[in-house]
C-alpha cells in the first residue's frame, strides 16, 4: 500500500505503461556522452526514445525480441538484436563511431542548404588533428580584473558567515576595516595575477601565483583560478564544458558532433585578411533548455580551426550573473592553435545597483609538449609564493601586457596614497587609542576592549546589554563575559575566553572558560580545551519544541579536550576526550511564560540518579583524491570527486575519573555531491553504526533521530539532508541503525523544456530518505518528496526558497503527506548552498 502512494506522488514524473525498462548510454569512441541520439525500434513507431545531455535513455517496451536502432547526426548508425523478458529490465550502452566526414571545400552559394553548419562539421571532423600534436604546455598567464558600480551603495560592513561562537582572528577583522577605508569612495574591485600554468591533457593542472596585487574586495570577482583550471575553462573542442562557479549545468560546445541539435548555425560574413580566409558563424540556441550560448565562432579556411570566439550567455541557468560574454582569441603555433587572449565580460544588478566586470587574460612563453617529471601533477594543483604578494609598483610596470586604464591608473594612485596614511604607525596608533578609548556606548552596548598591537594581543569584555541573560531554561541571569585573543607572526593564533552567570531567581551558578589554539595552518592543526558548569541536554538535535521542554536538560560538570590534525592530505585525524559529571535539576523555580505553556508541555526536570562519563572519541575522516591549494601561511582545501568517508569510535571508560559508564559504539558516514552533468546535482548523506558493547550506558549517550516539527513549525523543510521531514516520533536506539537522505537539483533540466517556464527561472528538485531501526522491530520508515525552487538576489546575497510535498510512511505510522517551505543561502566562498 505505502509504494502505491510513493507512486501516486511521482506519476508525472514518470510513464509506467509495461513492467519492464530498456535503457542505457549512447556514448562516442572517446567515451564521451552523444546528447539527442535517436533510439527506435523497428516496426513500432510507438516505441523509442531521446537521449538526455547526459547521453541517456530509458523507455518502457513489451517483452519480445526487436531491433533496436541508435542513431545521431554525425555518427554511424548501428542496429542491434535485443531480447526483452518479462519483469527484467534491460541495459544496452551503445558506442557509434563519427561519420569519416573528409574536409570539404565550402563554396558559398544561395544553392546549397546550411552553409554555416557545413563549416562547422570541417571543423569538427579536423578536431583530432587540431588537438594531436600535443598533450600539454607550460605558459605565464595575466590576468587582470575589474569590477565597477553604477550606483553608490551605502558601505555596510560584510558580516562573517561563521558562526558567532567559533574562534576568530579579531587582527584580521581589523585588517578588513583598514582596507575599507582605503577602498572608500568612487567603488572599484581590480586584481591583477602573473600565473605560471603548467597543464597536461585532459584535465592534470599545477599553477603557480608569482605576483598578486588587489583593490577592493578581489573575493567578489569571477576568476578565482586559472582559466586553465578543468571547472572554468572554455574548451569549445570538447562536448561539454563544465562551469561549475558560473552555470548551473555543463554547456553543449556548438562544436560537438551532435551540436545542429542544440544550436542553429548561419554563415554571417566573409572575411579576408591578407591570403587568408575567415568564415563569421553566427550560432543561436534551437530550443530553451540548457544550451543558452549565442554568439559567433571566426574560422579558417582550409585550416579549419577557430580563430576567434565571440559568445554570450543570458541568464537562464547562470548562478550570479544577468549576462556573461566570452572572447577568445586563437593563434597559431606551428600546426597548433592555441587561446593566446581571453576576455569575460558580465553584469549583474543588484538591488538598485549594477555591477559591470571585465576580466582580461594574456597567455605567453608557449612551451609545448615538457617532459613533466613523473609525479608531477598531484593533489596540489595551485600555490601563491610569499613573494607574490610583496611585489612592487615597478615590477607590475615593467610586467604588464596590457597597460591600466586612465581610470584604473588614478585608483591605483589614490589606493596606494591611502594606504600609505591607514598603514602608518600614527594612524594605527590612532584606531588603537580608540578601540581602548572607554565610552558610555561600549560599556552599554558594544563591550569594552583593550589591544596591544606590537604584542598582537587583544581583550575584550561584554557590554551592560550582554550582562543579562532574559530567556533560556533557570533564566533571568545575569553575569560578564571576558575573551582574550593573541596572534603570532606564522598566521597562528589563540583564543581564550570565560564566562559566568548567576540565576536571579535560584541563586544557581554557571558558567565556561575554554582555550582555542590553531597552530599548524599547513595541516589544519588545532586543539582546544573547555571547562563548563552548566546545563546539558538529551538530545541536542530534538524538534524545535522540544528543546523547550524541561525533561531535555540536566545539570553538568563537563571537561573536554579535542586535537585536530591531517595526517597526510585528505585524511584528518580527530581525537577527544570528555569527563562529565551529570545530575538532575532539582528544586529550580522557572518563570512562566504563559504563551508559551500554550504551545508545548515543558513537564519535570530530567530524573535519574547522579553519575560520572568518561568518554574518549576517534575519528577518521578521509576524501580520497582531495585537491588543494597551497598559500604561504595555509592550505585552502578545494574538494573532491569523491565521497568523504568518516569513521568514529567512541567508547566509555569505566572507572576512569570515576566513571560509571562502559560502552563501545562505531559509526561509519559517507557523503558526497554528485554532479550528473546537465541532469543537475545530488547531496547524499549515509550513516550507519551500532553499539558493540553496553555493558552501562545511559540515555544521553544513546544515539537519537530527529523526529518532524509541529504546531507552528510543522511547515518547515529542516535540514533535508540529515533530517526526517514527517517522521512523528523522537526515535533512540543502543542497537544497529541505517539512516539515509538524499536531495537532487534538477537546475532546470525538467522545467527548462517548457518554454514559458524557463522565463519564471523556477527549477525542480526531488529527494528521499529512510530509516531502518531494527530494535523497534525492524522499523523501516521512509519519505519522498518534490518540489520547486528559484533563486533570489538579496543585495549581494543569493536566497533560495523552495515548496515541497512530503510524502512519508512506515510500518509503524500512517502514510503521510505535507506541504513545506525551505529557505536556503548561497555560500559565495565556495559557491554552494548548504542543501
């Protein structure tokens, strides 16, 4: 009963007509996925099927024997037998060969048909001799960036998208102010990199940063890497491109084999330049779904390569920007073609403000075919020198190949004048009398700090404001806060901190002091210690209103200590220990809030008798092939293809400190973000563990399972990928559990191909998830669910609301179905949303 309701749900995102599938991928010689490819089966008209972007095809067909016909325009036809029995699916990856298309001479006659796509297939069918004669190069790289702003806005302070309770380098935040003020007035980001790029065929990269100079905010601009890097390089040679930082879904190439179908070709202009003959191919988009380019391609006669690019992408899947335009220009090496100048153009608005950027690319020095020492590519693929940043204004005279603008000159004037007066000693000295200043403001609102910048100290107490402490469970409190932070020349730093309070109505103290210590950027090394009397609770990821409620809480003595490090690249060691004294909280008066008694039952405290845990905890975490960037103080992880797999070992020690408890418990969790081409992306999210041993084990250290909201909050889409949606009760288990959660972006891939859709930019998405618990026994509960969502531009925040229908269900619960809303923020540092 409960996977016909699953179907009801998905009827229309699937055609059910027999019981059996015939599906599989069309791929070409070099494995590459061929989009479009026409599937039929001989002698019935009715069956058959498209391939996706991806290559892709599935349809439901009767069982018996047929020919099946695959088929595309530039390749091969191939026609194969196929047996279909009843209740078994069948696969069939199909390979064609490109059609032996020999160049032609193009004669330019009203007489012939498609006279732009015909120059286009010469210049597919010489592809592989275009690419042949090398496998990689060395080069230098400029690049040369510019943002600019039609409209002043008011300068707002960026805030930090970091929790406000992690440690944080205070002396950086006050190096952003310092260069605020140097940015102020006529607005103007601009970066200029010199980039030594060493790449191997098909995607091995190593780059180096030699120089680096900024003004304004650089993070705000749209090259973050090398225009080399495999995920922002336009190669229009190849079938897809992959622009994961600018477009939702890879981009048909107008010159892959299968490029008619997608983009309509016109001969525009015919130029001559000395012996040389140059077709102008105008190229625009056949149909609305992801091929969005539009443009023109410049090709040589006899050669039959690309001289030029001219292309512009407009809104559609783009992530930031309004309009994106892409130039590039080839030159020749010998029987190569090589980008030797690249230029991106895009815009965007912002509120009331537009923003216009230009980013301008010159590579030199072509080393063709190096002899890389073995080993030479690796999970490094990029490092800025120390070097880089220390380079002076004559270095970048006698270094740039493309000059500054009038305009570009005089910010770069007055930046470096302003930078002489915000970096002096006086000025400093200035901004440090008054930060120490005492104000009525700062002892009322702000808090009140002391810093020491030759000792790179700094200390800071709470406000008047921050004294009181109004809600939470045995409040109104009152009590300071006092951190100190230190800084040391090698980018390292410490943080410590100490907080107090004391209940008005119970006279009961609390309080935490703890020390932070980041001292190996190079391997992400860090330790903290934390001493707390206090509050804790039974499930610190219960439903919103439970945490309301009494019976979640109880009183604590808690000591942790934690070490972080990797241990080589991709494999991070974690080790805690944590000693706690737990009791119930007896004989506490409570202040009652009656709207709030309305909406949950808080009940009684916590009961059990008192006792002590001792618990140490391990932790492996490992991504294989996890690539990095290499900076002169840090590593700044970039990710990888696959999955990140964390092992944790957790067990409680009897008699150690006093313990009580006695357990062993192992989890496994494994993660990823897949991205499946113009199909869109999937966030999945496994976990697995099981007590193998509770020789004494109490509630807390029990493993719990977010149970759904209610009342007020029933309507919201928490945490989809590892939280239930509609699951009724608070489950916690000593035993073996599996839990799962999965959510897949379309981006477009289904909506794009209704036309009028497109325009509403609003995309589908679909998730699951499930949950098998075999001490309740064998629970299996399970949820699917569609929706819609679409992007928004807050200022210069992206906010993504969605609507979902949930539907759930399981052997220990009715079937289940519910509308939700989510609300999701683009993550600009790494260009992600968190679900």
């Amino acid at each position: 009963m409960a996977f016909k309701h699953l179907f009801f749900i998905f009827f229309l995102l699937a055609k059910v007509g027999f019981s059996q599938t015939l599906s599989g991928y069309v791929m070409d010689e070099q494995n590459n996925p061929i989009p479009f490819a026409m599937i039929n089966v001989k002698n019935f008209a009715n069956l058959g099927a498209k391939t996706n972007l991806e290559g892709f095809y599935q349809f439901y067909i009767p069982d018996g024997q047929y020919e099946v016909i695959y088929s595309s325009i530039g390749f091969e036809s191939k026609t194969l037998k196929t047996v279909v029995r009843r209740n078994q699916d069948v696969t069939q990856t199909i390979f064609l060969e490109e059609k032996n298309m020999e160049l032609a001479e193009v004669e330019v006659s009203s007489k012939r048909g498609n006279v732009g796509y015909e120059i286009v297939k010469n210049v597919i069918a010489n592809r592989d001799n275009l690419l042949a004669p090398f496998d990689g190069f060395t080069c230098e790289i400029y690049v040369k960036e510019k943002e600019t702003f039609d409209k002043k806005e008011k300068e707002n302070k960026e805030e930090d998208l970091e929790s406000a309770g992690e440690p944080k380098d205070v002396f950086d935040e006050e190096e952003k102010e310092v260069e605020s003020k140097i940015n102020q007035g006529e607005r103007m980001n601009l970066m200029e990199r010199q980039i030594t790029v060493n790449f191997e065929y098909p995607n091995k990269i190593k780059e180096e940063i030699t120089a680096k100079s900024n003004i304004g905010r650089p993070q705000q601009l749209y090259l973050t890497r090398a225009p080399v890097y495999p995920k922002i390089r336009f190669d229009f040679y190849s079938g897809l491109m992959s622009q994961e930082f600018l477009h939702e879904t890879p981009i048909v190439s107008p010159l892959h084999a299968s490029g008619i179908l997608s983009y309509k070709y016109k001969l525009k202009e015919i130029i001559t330049e000395g012996k040389d003959t140059i077709y102008k191919v105008k190229i625009t988009p056949r149909s609305v779904g992801s091929s969005s380019m539009e443009g023109y391609l410049y090709i040589k006669k006899h050669a039959w390569a690309l001289t030029k690019v001219d292309l512009t992408i407009t809104k559609g899947n783009l992530k930031l920007y309004d309009k994106f335009r892409i130039e590039q220009t080839y030159t020749q090496f010998d029987s190569v073609w090589l980008v030797t100048s690249q230029r991106f153009e895009y815009q965007t608005k912002y509120y009331k403000e537009t923003v216009f950027g230009v980013t301008d690319v010159t590579y030199s020095n072509f080393q063709l075919n190096p002899d890389f020492p073995k080993k030479f590519f690796g999970a490094e693929v990029a490092k800025t020198t120390k070097e880089a940043l220390e380079r002076d204004t004559t270095y970048w005279d006698n270094l740039r190949p493309i000059p500054l603008t009038p305009e570009e000159q005089r910010k770069k004037f007055v930046q470096d004048s302003l930078t002489a007066i915000y970096t002096s000693e006086t000025y400093l000295d200035s901004i440090d009398a008054d930060f120490n200043r005492l104000t009525f403001l700062k002892v009322l609102y702000q808090g009140v700090g002391y810093r020491n910048r030759d000792k790179k100290t700094q200390w800071h107490f709470s406000s008047l404001v921050d004294f009181i402490e109004p809600l939470g469970i045995g409040a109104p409190r009152l009590g300071p806060r006092v951190g100190y932070f230190k800084k040391f020349e090698n980018e390292t730093w410490i943080n410590t901190w100490a907080n107090t309070s004391i209940g008005l109505l119970n006279g009961d103290f609390r309080g935490n002091t703890g020390i932070y210590h980041y001292y190996k950027p190079k391997k992400l090394a860090q330790y903290y210690l934390f001493y707390s009397h206090g509050l804790g609770a039974v499930n610190f990821n219960s439903a919103f209103l439970d945490q309301l409620k009494l019976s979640n809480y109880f009183n604590v003595d808690n000591f942790t200590a934690s070490h972080t490090f990797e241990i080589f690249n991709g494999l991070q060691l974690t080790t805690q220990m944590s000693v706690q004294y737990r009791y119930p909280m007896n004989d506490l008066k409570f202040v009652d809030v009656k709207w709030l008694d309305s909406l949950v039952d808080k009940g009684e405290p916590y009961q059990f008798d008192p006792y002590t845990s001792t618990r140490t905890t391990v932790t492996l975490r490992y991504t294989p092939f996890q690539k990095y960037v290499s900076e002169p103080n840090r590593k700044v992880v970039l990710g990888s293809a696959w999955p990140s797999f964390s092992l944790r070992y957790q067990k409680g020690i009897k008699g150690l400190f006093g313990s009580d408890i006695d357990f062993d418990y192992l989890a496994l969790d494994i993660t990823q973000e897949i991205s499946i081409g113009t199909l869109g992306k999937t966030n999945y999210y496994f976990t697995t563990g099981r007590f193998l041993s509770q020789k004494n084990i109490e509630l807390v250290d029990k493993k719990f399972f977010r149970r759904s909201d209610s009342t007020i909050f029933r309507f919201l889409m928490i945490a989809p990928t590892s939280s239930f949606q509609n699951l009724k009760s608070q489950y916690v288990t000593d035993q073996w559990y599996a839990e799962f959660h999965a959510i897949h972006h379309f981006n477009g891939a289904i909506i794009n191909k209704i036309p009028f859709m497109k325009k509403t930019r609003v995309r589908s998405l679909a998730g699951t998830g499930f949950l098998f618990l075999p001490e309740y026994n064998n629970l299996f509960y399970y949820e699917a669910y569609v929706g819609i969502e679409r992007n928004f531009k807050i200022f210069r925040s992206i906010v993504r609301p969605a609507i979902y229908l949930v539907y759930s269900d399981s052997n220990y619960q009715q079937p289940n179905l519910r509308i939700k809303v989510s609300l999701d923020v683009l993550d600009t540092r790494d260009m992600k949303f968190n679900f």
